[in-house]
C-alpha cells in the first residue's frame, strides 16, 4: 500500500509539471522545444493522467515480500531527480560558451557557417516581421537582400579571431529542441564602437554585403547601427 501511494505521488508531480509547461510555463517550454512539438508535452500529461488513475483503481496486490519497498524506492527518486534540474534549467540560456562548443572554425580560427539550405530567387520568405530579417533568411535568400538595407534581431559575440571591427551577430537554430540547437550567424560592422557585451540582445540594422575568406562567404552587414532588444518571447530559429 505505501509502495502504491509513493507510486502515485511521483506520478502526480510529473502531471503537474507537464501541465504547467503547456499552461502557464511555456515561456519556460519555449527555450527547450520547438513549439510545433508542445503537443508532446501536452499528450505526456494525459499519459500520466491514465497511468495514475490505473495506479489508484487496480485491485491491491498483497506483497509476496515484505521488503520489497527496500528495493523499489530508490526507482522512484530516481523518477524524481529530472524535476530538481529544471530549477537552474528555468534560468539558463544557450550562451556565447555554447556558440563556440558547437561552432566550427578553420585551422586559422575562421568561423564557418552551418549547413542552410538556399530557398529558390524571390521565393516568398516567411518569417520577416516588422520588417526584419531572420539570419536563416539572410542565408537561404541573399541574393534578393544583398546590398539592401536589413534588420536582425540577434545576440553580440565579440570574437578576437575576427578583424577587431568585426562583432559576431547570432542565434541558435532548431530542429527539436535545444539538444541539437546549432549557431547561425552573421557578421556586422558597426557604426559606432559598441560597448555591449556579449550575449546582449540587440535589433542591428544596415546594408548587407558578403565577407568572404578561404572560400567561405559569410553576410556580413555594414554600416550597423545597434540598439538594445529585449530577450524574444522564442530566442530560436528554424
């Protein structure tokens, strides 16, 4: 009987949990999963639901071994042990650190953009909004904005390997979540000396041209001028 109670409290928390996410925590949900997939959270909770009405309703099995509670409540705090990560989880980003882990680089240090795939000369984009440019975007259609004026909304990288005018304008891009989130990025140069550091959310804005070196061309943005943005309500691309 107490192995049943036990049972059915973890249960319970996770159920909690997962209805919080899809209720109340999905600006919490919206830095781990991409939001097409909230509905994995959302029949997970309902899972959970059955499995705990199965748990409280089934006849009671009289224990063969009175000891077996010894042996089966380490599996359940073990069941336990994921919801304790989601307290530094709550306030912990992708970073700078994260960009440079999973970027890569030329032996000279050189960063080198990931894989995007090229959408077809004036194909319709479909994530400009208030008349900015998604990075992905910069990537897949340059042709239609080069030499145009743009505007990203994107995270400050100050990295040494570039010419020191240069700063790194980034995001993270995701398929699922944020396991296989990979850097995108852009080049800018701005107008002025910026003194943000790195990691700080700004709205850039200026005429995209193309910085090319040992056969890699990166968008490079020029004549930037950088205001300060707050942190988006989704930080990632697709």
């Amino acid at each position: 009987m107490l192995y049943r109670i036990l049972k059915s409290c973890v249960l319970a928390a996770w159920i909690v949990f997962f209805a919080w996410l899809v209720t109340y925590g999905q600006s919490s949900l919206a830095r781990l999963l991409h939001p097409q997939l909230w509905w994995l959270v959302a029949c997970g909770t309902v899972i959970l639901v059955l499995f705990l009405a199965v748990n409280l309703t089934r006849p009671a099995v009289e224990q063969a071994n009175p000891n077996m509670l010894r042996w089966q409540w380490p599996a359940l705090v073990i069941l336990l042990v994921p919801l304790l990560y989601w307290v530094p989880v709550h306030e912990a980003r992708l970073n700078a650190d994260t960009f440079l882990q999973r970027s890569l680089r030329t032996a000279d240090g050189l960063l080198i953009p990931g894989f995007i795939e090229k959408r077809a000369n004036g194909e319709a984009w479909e994530d400009e909004t208030r008349g900015e440019v998604s990075l992905t975007g910069l990537y897949r259609n340059s042709d239609r904005y080069l030499h145009e004026e743009v505007e990203v909304v994107c995270r400050l990288l100050h990295d040494p390997q570039l010419p020191e005018e240069f700063l790194v304008c980034y995001r993270f891009r995701i398929t699922c979540c944020a396991a296989d989130a990979l850097p995108v990025f852009v080049l800018i140069d701005p107008k002025e000396d910026s003194d943000l550091a790195n990691d700080s959310w700004v709205r850039a804005r200026g005429r995209l041209t193309l910085y090319a070196r040992h056969g890699f061309t990166i968008p490079l943005i020029i004549d930037t001028t950088l205001s300060a943005e707050s942190e988006p309500a989704f930080p990632y691309l697709f």
